[in-house]
C-alpha cells in the first residue's frame, strides 16, 4: 500500500459526532480512536480508499490543541484545507450525499478548466473541505 506521507489534521469541539458526521457525510472509515481518560477523543484517525485523516478534541489539553484554533474563533476563516480525490464516477454523488447531510456548501459542484470536476462545503463546525476527481498525482506521473 503506498502511505501518504502527508495527513492533515483537525481538531473538533465535539470529535465523536464529528467523526459521526464525516463517516456518513464524506465517506470515511474509522480506522483508530484513542480516547483520554477525561473521556475526550485524544487522537483519531479516518480513513478513505487509503488516504487519512487525524483528528481530536480541540478542548483537550494536548501541546498541538494549543496551537489550533478552529473557525468559529476566527471569523470563519481557515488557514488550510484538505482536498480528498473522489473517483470521476462517484464525485456527484458525493457532492449529493454531503448536501443531504446538510453540509454548507462553500463552492458549488462544477467542472474544472484544468481538469476534474470540484465542490468545496463546511462541516458542521465550520472546517472548510474540497473535494474533487481531478488527481493531480496523475498529472505528474504522465
């Protein structure tokens, strides 16, 4: 299996529905979650078509948490965002599913000039997310 080398990581107000949320809104699987003994999620990581994510608690008390802020407490901004590659086939009907889990749509469903077609949207506490079929991985290797 080819291992990113890069994982973007978040953290939530409230990881445990966030990791409800981002399972059946974005397709992802929950690979392993690691609780601290206050009960909050200290570490998770999820999972989609061999690509990860790290996430946890933005209120735990971790030397990482300290560093973060999250959206609300910036006016909505965010300073990055991950972009996940979904399948050409199944891009649609992702943007469809996230919408029916009430995603805040950010950029609407399009077709990209450069290739692929893209939709970004909010979770529901505001980290921004782009998701699109244009893979740049396969731009390079050509």
């Amino acid at each position: 299996m080819n291992k990113s080398r890069i994982i973007p990581s978040l953290l939530y107000n409230d990881a445990e529905k966030a990791i409800e949320w981002l399972c059946d809104a974005f397709g992802f699987d929950e690979s392993f979650i690691y609780q601290s003994e206050d009960g909050k999620i200290a570490h998770a990581e999820l999972t989609y078509k061999g690509s990860m994510i790290m996430l946890g608690s933005a209120k735990s008390v971790s030397p990482f948490s300290k560093l973060i802020r999250q959206p609300q407490d910036s006016d909505g901004f965010e300073t990055q965002s991950p972009y996940v590659i979904i399948d050409e086939k199944d891009i649609e009907g992702h943007y469809n599913n996230a919408k029916l889990h009430d995603a805040k749509i950010a950029i609407e469903f399009k077709t990209e000039s450069y290739g692929g077609k893209s939709y970004s949207c909010y979770d529901p506490e505001g980290h921004l997310w782009c998701f699109g079929s244009y893979d740049p991985w396969e731009v390079i290797s050509k």
